[in-house]
C-alpha cells in the first residue's frame, strides 16, 4: 500500500471513529441523516457507490440503489440488516472491527440495543427508499 493511500486510510478511519457515537446520541437521526454520516464517504451521497473514499478501497463499492434489481426487483431487508448490523460479513466491510455500524450504535444494557436496532430499522428502510428500477 502506497503512503498516500495508507495516510488516506488512516485519516478516514481516524474520521469515522471520531464520528461514531451511541444510538443515545443519534435517536433523533432519521434514515437519510444516518446513511449521509456512516455510509456516504464510501457508497456516495446519492449511493452509486461513488463516494469520496471509494476509489481508494480495493473493492469495487457497491450501488445501493440497485439492490432491490439485484434480487429479482423484490427488496432483501433482512440481509441488507444483517449486512449493517455486522451479523452477515462482507469482505468489503473488512473485519468486525470496520465500519459495521450495527456494532458502532449499540451498547451493553437492553434498551440500548433496542435504541441501535431502531437506528439500523431507519437505515434499512432508507436505502430501500432509494432503490430505482
């Protein structure tokens, strides 16, 4: 990795764990807000997949508004869920300790975790707002 992309990587990382916090903190975010602060620098503002960090990535960074198209026009949410909240991996999101963000928003105690889930909730149905045909 070229020390331009390494310094690239670190400061994004650097940004986004700066940038994380708890579902206490983000409960009065609704879906488009969420998708802009977590999901954006990688998959794009309108989520082409042409976000200001994807060319850096080794991994072609998926459109998110073809989800739906490519599952047969029918819109996946329980896997688009368990893609966000870390429970199905994807080598594009490298490690549980990349930016998963189901991991990012929940906490220890239950009502927490219930808090998160409503965050994930919100996003899930925000990329599927943005599904095109």
């Amino acid at each position: 990795m070229s020390a331009l992309r390494f310094s690239l990587a670190v400061g994004v990382a650097l940004l986004l764990i700066e940038n994380c916090g708890r579902a206490a903190d983000l409960s009065s975010y609704g879906g488009a807000e969420l998708y802009q602060r977590f999901c954006a620098s990688c998959h794009g503002h309108s989520g082409l997949g042409d976000g200001p960090v994807a060319s850096q990535l080794k991994v072609l960074v998926p459109d998110l508004t073809r989800i739906a198209r490519r599952h047969g026009g029918v819109f996946p949410a329980e896997d688009v869920r368990r893609i966000v909240d870390g429970r199905s991996v994807h080598m594009a999101h490298g490690t549980r300790t990349m930016p998963v963000w189901g991991y990012e928003f929940r906490a220890d105690d239950d009502a927490a975790s219930s808090a998160a889930d409503e965050l994930v909730r919100r996003l899930v149905e925000y990329l599927r707002s943005m599904q095109i045909d």
